[in-house]
C-alpha cells in the first residue's frame, strides 16, 4: 500500500516523515541537506510506493505568507515539474519547530542533544503528518 510523505523544507535541511503502509502512524524518516531533496526523493520513491507528499506553508501570526514561504514556492514547483504523478497538499506548519523543541524536552533529551537542529526538523515533519492524518481521519 502507498503511503504518505511529509516534507519540511527549510533553506538549508529539509525534514522528512513518512506513514506506515496503513496510514496511521507518523514516523520521522531522515533530515537531508535542501540542495539533494529532489535526489534524495527520486531514490525514495523508487523504493516506495507513495501517494501523496505534505508539504509544509509557512505563515506569519496574521495568516500572511512568512519570508520563508517563496524559498518553500519554489521547491514545489520543482518537486511538480519532477513527480507529476504525485499529489501536494499544502498544510498549515506554524508551530511545528516550537511543537519538536518541546516533543525533544518531553521526551528527556539532553541540552546538547536539543540543539540538533536536523532532528527538530524531523521531528516537525511528523508533527505535520501527524496532524495531517488526524485532521484527514474524521
């Protein structure tokens, strides 16, 4: 069964989560240098089977698009042009990094251990699937 991909895109580490095969569960993949993620996802997808990809749309507090949306725009025109076949949908991604700092306080990770910018990324991909598979449940 095809599952769902979750993609955080940053200007430098791209977050990446994935579901099981039954869609249920959120689960971090890797965190990838931004550069290779349409390498990274072209590997990814030959090996499996996926049916759509999340994508994070980052807003300001006023329902704005952030600095960071642009940057996000153009990486999905790319992942388009790439994987045509492949649905995006665009969620809503405020919170998610504060949400993951918090997930690695909770879960008794160390200062040091916290300051891995890569996992928080990780981390916030699932989030966002997470969210996305609770939301799209009902």
């Amino acid at each position: 069964m095809p599952r769902i991909l979750a993609i955080d895109y940053g200007q430098k580490r791209t977050g990446i989560a994935v579901t099981d095969e039954m869609k249920i569960i959120a689960s971090g993949l890797t965190t990838i240098p931004s550069e290779t993620a349409i390498a990274f996802l072209t590997s990814y997808f030959q090996k499996e089977k996926v049916e759509k990809v999340i994508v994070g749309e980052p807003k300001q507090m006023n329902n704005e698009p952030s600095q960071s949306a642009a940057v996000i725009d153009t990486f999905v025109e790319k992942f388009k042009i790439a994987f045509p076949e492949i649905p995006v949908v665009r969620v809503d991604e405020r919170f998610t990094s504060k949400m993951a700092f918090q997930t690695m306080i909770d879960s008794g990770l160390s200062k040091k251990q916290r300051q891995n910018k890569a996992l928080i990324d990780e981390i916030a991909a699932t989030i966002m699937l997470q969210d996305y598979l609770h939301t799209n449940s009902k």
